[in-house]
C-alpha cells in the first residue's frame, strides 16, 4: 500500500521495499544482494513482518552505532498501548496507525514524509 500511494500521488522521495524483516537489515546494512544500495533518510516500519518483526528489526536498528540515527517510524495496522509503549521504548522516532482508506493514508505518509525529510533536521549518516 505504501507502495503504491508513493506511486500514485508522485511522492518525492524514493521508495526501497523489503517483505521481511532478515532482508530489512540485511539493506540496511548493505549486505548480500543489498550491497551498494543507498542508505535510507527513513524508515518505515512496519510491526507485522514475517521471518524477523518489526519488534526485532527496531531493537537491531537502534542498537547499531550507525544506523540508529536513520529515523524509524512504525507504520503499522496495530493500535495495541503495548505495541506502542515497547515501539518507544526501543526508540522509535514515532507510531503511526496505518488508516484503513487509502486517501487518509496517502495523506499520513505525505505528512510523514514532510515532517522527517522537510521540516526536521537529521544527522548526518
């Protein structure tokens, strides 16, 4: 979905897509066939990932010397207070509840996408 909402609504940034959480690090990382792929602004993190959560993917995340300045913001269908509460406490840079209707989801990753990679000032990588 947020896929294609980058496509659709000609989103500025460009858009890298894992389907699990292994491979999300092994991106990150720049590791096997992710090797020479540009380091990412921002993440978003879904918590419901197979082979490795979002749960884990963010505790490695945060736990590694360069990559916990990359911005991680949970992006998931979970409204659960726990699911939030362990989110932020692994650092996460924010919790989003994925809305149902796709045209308020396009407008939450605009919102998203302005505030961390226009209106913020990140650190550089």
């Amino acid at each position: 979905m947020t896929k294609e909402a980058f496509e659709d609504h000609k989103l500025r940034n460009s858009l890298h897509v894992v389907n699990n959480g292994v491979d999300a690090l092994l991106f990150l990382r720049k590791e096997g066939e992710f090797e020479g792929v540009p380091t990412p602004d921002l993440v978003l993190l879904d918590l419901n990932l197979p082979r490795m959560d979002g749960r884990e993917v963010l505790a490695e995340i945060k736990a590694d010397e360069v990559l916990r300045r990359i911005p991680v913001v949970v992006l998931t269908t979970s409204e659960a207070e726990e699911d939030v509460l362990r989110s932020y406490n692994l650092h996460a840079n924010a919790y989003v509840t994925k809305p149902v209707d796709f045209e308020q989801f396009v407008s939450v990753v605009r919102q998203v996408d302005d505030f961390f990679l226009t209106v913020v000032r990140l650190p550089p990588l």
